[in-house]
C-alpha cells in the first residue's frame, strides 16, 4: 500500500515515475513528441512500463519503447525487460536499456532512431498546486482513479542530430512536447488530441481529452482542455465548472464547443488515419489505439466579453479517438 506522504509527492510531480513498489496492475508511459523545424520528420517516442494482473502470463510485465512515425502511420513496440527500466521518483529522468530521458533532452537508441534530441529552451508544463495539483485539478488527488495524466511540457525547442533510419536529420529550430499517463488502465473510451503547432501563434500549445473514468463500481464522463497562448494558460474542465454544448464524432471529423471561465472554445478536429500503438488494458498492452501527428485542428477562442482571442490551425497535431464511442457520446446527451 502505497503511504499518503508518496501519494501526495506524485501528484506534485507528474513528471517523475509513481512505479515504485507497485508490482501488479500499473503502467506508466511518457509521450514525447519530436518535429523538425520543416514539419517534415514528425515522431512520437514513448517508453514506459507495463506489469499486469498476478494472475496474468509474468511474460506481460515489461518495459517498453513505443515508436510512431506521424506522417506514414508507421509504429513499432520495442520490449525490454523489466529491470532495464530505471527512473526517478522526484524528476523526469528514465532510462530504458541504452535510451535516457529527461528535462534536457533524450539519448537514443533505437533501430529507427539512434543519437541526441536536446531541448534548448526549458520544458513549459501546466502548474502544480496543492489547490490545483496539475491538468487533472482535484481529481489528481484522489488515490482511486484508475488512470492518471499529467502535461510535463506544453512546447520547447529541438536541437541535435538524430539518425531517423540511417539519414542524419539536424533538429535545431523544432519543436516538442511532453504528456504522460499512469495508473491501472486505460479509459473504455475516450478522445485525445494535442498540437503545438499553431498558425500565428508560435507559443500556443493546445491538450484535449474526454473519456469514460472508471469510478468505484460505476464511471462517470469527465473533460480536460489547455490551450495556452499569449501567455495565459486558459482551462475548461469538467472539475471547474465548464459546459460542453456540443461534442460529435464521426468518420472524418471531431467537432466539439465549450464555454467556461475562460470563455467559449470551438474545435473541429479532421480525422486521419495512423499508426497502431498498444495500450495498457489491466491485462496486456494491447495494439488497438490509432493514433496520428497529421491531423489538423480548426480552434476558435471567444472571450466572456465576446472578442475573438485567436483563431486559426493547429497541425502536426496527435489525435485518439478509442473505445466505445457510443458511450461517450451517449453519457454526455
């Protein structure tokens, strides 16, 4: 049992790894998403660590490297045992075989991807307060939560050179972003979307997700938005009083509007196909959730007072739409 004095250090460091002596049921994973200054190299790098259930194979409790590439859909899942895995419990700092990550940068090495990713401008996350411990508000401190998420980086600068399948690629002037997830499992079904690529607004970065959450024998539908730009980091939460008046899915779009403290937000989401990535599903890591980072995001920002804040295109943008759709429409009519 994991004591109230760990807990409550985790959710002030959402970065760090919340793995420590947990040996069933959790999962861990860094999402960190490198672009070139051309938009022409476009990847998602995401170790982490998986154990399942006792009374599952052992063979399923592994670390993990996960490889997209954002413009073909391409993706591949490289395993490592359990104890090549090492990472700190008060920083962002891991290492899996002879991969490191951390707040400067990342050293790979893998088939696909071999040399140095640095971050040459200090990685930007949402705050952390004991008022409000990070994206997930007071949700965040709540121990039952199966799945728990957290923003380690809303945009920095690239730099170094990388080996992306036997070609040399300088990464200076791009642009990254760092998110993760831990936990127990996965939502049943949830939308995900995120772009820091913006059109106008060089220092704009956009999060977005909304998912069925397991709850005692029950769930409940919850929403997170951040888009930060001109400074202002604006929220819409289901934990902050916000309203959605509208949310739809179909085979080409997701289009969705909210108004809140921070005004009305309108986003409309074109869908494209993408790689295959597993996910942690209690069990197994499971090869299910398509993701891309070719998608392109239509936002639109009003202020209460009715001004238009910004609007324009988010692109290199990730996007997941997983699940039981059905539900998650259904839950929120």
């Amino acid at each position: 049992m994991q004591s109230i004095g760990a807990f409550v250090q985790g959710v002030m460091h959402p970065e760090a790894f919340h793995g420590t002596g947990k040996n069933n049921l959790f999962f861990e994973g860094w999402y960190i998403k490198i672009v070139s200054a051309d938009q022409t190299q476009r990847w998602a790098v995401i170790p982490g660590i998986f154990r399942g259930q006792r009374s599952s194979s052992p063979d399923q409790n592994q670390a993990f490297i996960q490889v997209l590439d954002g413009l073909t859909g391409r993706s591949w899942f490289h395993k490592f045992n359990t104890d090549a895995f090492h990472a700190a419990r008060d920083k962002f700092e891991v290492k899996i075989g002879n991969n490191t990550f951390n707040a400067f940068g990342a050293d790979l090495d893998l088939p696909q991807l071999r040399g140095q990713v640095r971050y040459t401008s200090p990685l930007d996350p949402w705050p952390v307060t004991l008022r409000e411990p990070g994206i997930m508000g007071w949700y965040g401190m709540v121990p039952l939560m199966e799945c728990f998420h957290g923003v380690v980086s809303f945009g920095h600068s690239l730099g170094g050179v990388l080996e992306i399948e036997g070609n040399q690629v300088d990464l200076s002037g791009g642009r990254g972003y760092i998110e993760k997830d831990w936990g127990k499992s996965f939502p049943a079904g949830y939308v995900w979307m995120a772009s820091n690529h913006f059109e106008g607004a060089p220092d704009a970065s956009l999060v977005a997700s909304v998912a069925i959450i397991p709850w005692l024998a029950s769930s409940f539908r919850g929403f997170i938005i951040g888009f930060k730009h001109s400074g202002k980091l604006n929220r819409w939460a289901t934990y902050n009083g916000s309203k959605e008046a509208l949310l739809n899915i179909d085979d080409s779009h997701v289009t969705w509007s909210l108004t809140g403290p921070d005004g009305t937000l309108e986003i409309r989401a074109a869908r494209v196909r993408g790689g295959l990535l597993h996910a942690p599903l209690r069990s197994a890591m499971y090869q299910r959730v398509e993701e891309t980072l070719d998608a392109v995001i239509e936002l639109k920002h009003i202020g209460n007072d009715g001004s238009v804040l910004y609007e324009g295109r988010g692109t290199c943008a990730g996007l997941e739409v997983f699940g039981d759709i059905q539900k998650l429409l259904g839950a929120g009519q």
